[in-house]
C-alpha cells in the first residue's frame, strides 16, 4: 500500500511545491482543477461539508507524518489520524469502482459508523478521530487534509465544558386558578414586552380537555389571558410575526382536531387556520403532525411538518395569506432531507434554521429551500431561537443514549448558546438531568427582550426562566 504518496505525487506534482509541507488558500478554481486531474465526476452539491471548505479553509497535501499522521497499515488499510483543529478529506478513488459496503470503515469502536462510497467521493470526517480506510484490491487512494478555521471546524464538535452564566428559577409565572403546568412546548416573546407559554392542558395532551392551553403573560409574569380550551390536540411550536400575532402549530390529530396550524391575534381571536382539522396528509393543504412555523418579514409562511415517524419530514412555504407556494426536504439524512424536522427559526438575512432532530443537526436554507449549509455543534435541536442580534438558543432535549431515534451518548442536555452569524457556541445552560436516559431537557426555547431565556420543559412539565447571574 504504498500507493498514497505515488498518487499525491502524480497528481499535484503543479502544486507541490507549495503545498506538500506547508499550507496554501484551495480556491474554487483549484478545486476544480484538482478534481479534473483525479478524472472524478464530483458533484460539489453533494459532497458533504465541501462548500464549507471554501470558507476560510485551508488545504494541506501530506505524504507522511505531520500536523496528522497519514500512516499505513496491516498492508490493506490506510490509517488516519486526525489533528486538533483539523477535518480530512480523502478516499478518492483514481480508478475504482462502486466499493463494498464496508470498504471505507469508520472509526474501530463499538457502534462506529460504516460508510459506502465510490470513485469521486469526498468523505468528511471530524477532528482529532481516527479511521480506517479499506481500498478494493488494486485501487489508489488520494489522502487531503483539510485545516479548517476554529469558527468553521468547530461546527461539527459538540461541546459539554461551555461556561454556563446563568441561574435558574422554576417558579415564573402565574397560572389560572386550579391549573398546575402540564407539559410545556412553547415560550413565544411578543415585540409589546408580554410573553405567550403554550403547554398540553393537563400532562402531556390536550385532548378531552378544557384547561387553556395559551397563556399570556406580562414580563413579570403576571397572568393577563388565557385561551385555547377544546382547539387543540397536541399543541407544539409557536411563533409571534411582527405585528404580535401568535402561531401555535398541533402536531396530533383526535376527534376532528389536530394536524393544522392556527394564527391568533394578540386578544385570542382567530385569525387564519391552515390544514384540515383532524386530517393527516400530504399536499399543499393536508399535515401530518406539523411541528413548528416561523413567519418572514414579508408575511411568507412556513411550517415544519411531521413528528417522529411522520410521513411528510418537509418544509412547507405559503403565501401570508395561506397559499400554498412549495415545499422541501423529504425523508432522509443526505443534503437536505429531513427527519424529524422539529422545530425553525429565522435569522436576520431571512435564513431559514430548521432543526433536523432525528439527524442531530440543523439545516439551514434560503427561503426557497436552497441549502446553505448544516451545523451539529448545537447538539440534537428540539427548539431553536433566534434574536434580532443574532444570537442563536438551541435547547437539547434528547441527546443520550440510542432509543432508536439515533441519539448520541456523551452529549449533555440543554440550551447552547452562540452566534447564528458564524456558528460559533459561546456557553450553555445545562439541564437539571443532562445524562438521564429519558428525553428530559426543555424542547422549546424562547428569549425576552432583556435576554432572560425560557425553556419549555416536556417530560417534567415546567417552565424554566434562566437569568444572567
């Protein structure tokens, strides 16, 4: 297996001299180039993580040991072992054909991921991890480092040891007479300072019920109205438009209710209804268990469609008033598909943040479902939330061990908090339970106009009010 360095040899023998031990800028027209020489039909749409290569990144060509160790071993396996701060690129197949499905392995641990690939393959693979690539007998292998940025790598890496500058209360809020909190989903801020908490009635359903599942609050939590009673199934996301109207999504369907999308005005009345009551379906006017909607500043509507397990897993676009336009996404984990799309929040260049749940990732596209690219440092979003200065909330609700719904072990519940502009993590508010096997984080997460933050707890069914210390 002495092919690698041959390989690097003949093929970037016009670059070497620049970049085989030190680093250079890989243009677009590089990559291009690059990409002529390996005789490989690449597709940048659909090689995962290149166009954020192109973001600052930096190329690094090695034939040996270095920053990372290219190594070989056992005379059939190239070895990588990545360093701080880098991602790789590699197993690009000069002549190859489609491979076996274990031909590329990933990292040799329990549960490590198998990958399948074939010739012009660009494959990404996380910093300071190791893994192990399997070439079909005969075939060459072409070994790129890639030296990202901190601001651009730190995107895939989910961190535990943030600084955590808050303290919590779980006594906010004034609840009608009789009332105790059920499970809460939502917590929406109003641009008139007042703040909308949306919970299940009683536990964790609507259905049969006549407690509000809508409260308003002023922001001291002083109970101005309620509303709601008998509307809703399994109220979920929310979100208030500029001019203060409240959108609450109803992810289930019972007795004629459900699956719809409901818009209130500031006193409770409603204003506009999209799907059919208690009807699951695809299609410009049907839902399956719509999660949450977000509203641009033109009046468009969109809405995140299924729940897990749904059969929809898209992004649905209407007009503002209500006209169905497009929709996005699909079942799936590649380039912008969905699964579970739980929850979706809107920046202040309009750019759509979708929490792709089940995939422990957030999407991001323009308002016509052009992805523009994904980001894991949040960990699994349930709720996301966006200010008007850009900063980003994430609250994770569900990282811990695999239930079957592909979480990950190792990464602490609760709200990570950064920048919507860059994707940086600057500091999180752990959850009460961050190890518990049971989903047990908020799911929801709203921000006040004087930066306190709200999670809305599901599993505990409460409402948290974190405040600066």
């Amino acid at each position: 297996m002495k092919v690698a360095a041959l390989v690097l040899v003949a093929l970037l023998l016009p670059l070497r001299a620049a970049s085989a031990q030190g680093a250079m800028h890989w243009t677009a027209e590089q990559i291009a180039e690059f990409e002529k020489k390996i005789a490989a039909a690449v597709d940048p749409a659909r090689h995962l993580g290149l166009e954020r290569f192109l973001d600052g990144a930096t190329l690094i060509h090695r034939d040996g040991p270095s920053e990372a160790e290219v190594h070989l071993m056992l005379a059939d396996f190239i070895t990588i072992r990545s360093g701080e701060g880098e991602v790789l690129v590699g197993g690009t197949i000069v002549d190859g054909k489609p491979s076996a499905p274990d031909e590329l392995r990933g990292p040799s641990i329990t549960g490590g991921t198998r990958f399948r690939f074939k010739a012009g393959d660009l494959i990404y693979i996380p910093a300071n991890t190791v893994h192990q690539f399997l070439p079909a007998p005969g075939k060459n292998f072409v070994i790129t480092i890639v030296k990202m940025p901190p601001a651009a790598w730190q995107r895939t890496e989910v961190r535990n040891d943030l600084p955590q500058p808050y303290r919590t209360r779980r006594d906010w809020g004034q609840l009608p007479a009789g009332t105790v909190w059920a499970a809460v989903t939502a917590v929406e801020p109003a641009p008139d300072g007042t703040i909308y908490v949306v919970h299940r009635c009683m536990a964790n359903s609507c259905a049969g019920r006549n407690e509000p599942p809508i409260l308003k609050f002023n922001a001291d939590g002083k109970l101005l109205a309620s509303w709601g009673q008998g509307m809703f199934v399994f109220p979920h996301g929310g979100t208030v438009d500029r001019d203060g109207n409240l959108w609450i999504t109803d992810a289930r369907g019972d007795a004629g209710k459900g699956h719809q999308v409901f818009k209130f005005s500031p006193q409770g009345k409603v204003l506009m209804t999209l799907g059919q009551a208690g009807v699951s379906g695809s299609g410009p006017t049907l839902f399956d268990q719509p999660t949450d909607v977000v509203i641009a500043p033109n009046g468009d509507i969109f809405v995140t469609d299924s729940h897990r397990n749904g059969k929809n897993n898209r992004v649905v676009k209407f007009t503002k008033d209500g006209k169905f336009i497009k929709e996005w996404g699909g079942k799936g984990n590649g380039r912008g598909e969905l699964s579970e799309p739980h929850t979706i929040a809107m920046d202040s260049r309009g750019r759509l943040f979708v929490g792709d749940r089940e995939n422990n990732r957030i999407v991001i596209y323009d308002q016509e479902g052009t992805v523009l690219d994904e980001w894991r440092q949040f960990g699994r979003p349930s709720g996301i939330a966006i200010t008007r200065d850009d900063t980003i909330y994430v609250a994770d609700s569900e990282s811990g061990p695999d239930t079957g719904a592909r979480e990950l072990a190792g990464i602490r519940k609760g709200i990570r908090i950064g920048s919507a502009r860059d994707g940086s993590v600057t500091a999180f508010i752990e959850d009460m339970e961050p190890t518990v096997p049971d989903h047990s984080g908020a799911e929801g997460v709203g921000v006040d106009a004087k930066g306190n933050v709200y999670g809305a707890v599901v599993r505990r069914q409460m409402l948290e009010r974190h405040e600066r210390k």
